[in-house]
C-alpha cells in the first residue's frame, strides 16, 4: 500500500469512529474525492447517525 492509500485509510477510519457507520459505506461514498476533500468530509463525519438499519426505526 502506498503512503496515499494509508492516508486516506488512516482518514476513512476515524470517519467510521465518529459515526459508527462502516469502512465499506465511506470507502464508497468517498470513492473518488481529491485528500483535502476527504479530509472536510471526515470533520464532519461525526454528523451521521451512529446507527441505522434498513427498516428506518432508530
């Protein structure tokens, strides 16, 4: 793994700490971002529900 790769999976998982939602929902939905975006989305990451399943009941 290159050092890009670890710095955004260093990134991706503190998203995943923060919000409780797992690495495969950011690793898709920040496929494709540039680093500082990721960095911004990942500040906020904390916004995101801590827990959700497909019903929609909290």
């Amino acid at each position: 793994m290159n050092t890009d790769d670890e710095r955004f999976l260093r990134l991706l998982k503190v998203a995943r700490k923060r919000s409780g939602m797992p690495l495969d929902f950011w690793a898709d939905l920040t496929e494709g971002l540039d680093y500082s975006s990721l960095e911004i989305l990942v500040g906020k990451s904390s916004i995101f529900p801590k827990y959700m399943n497909s019903s929609g009941k909290p």
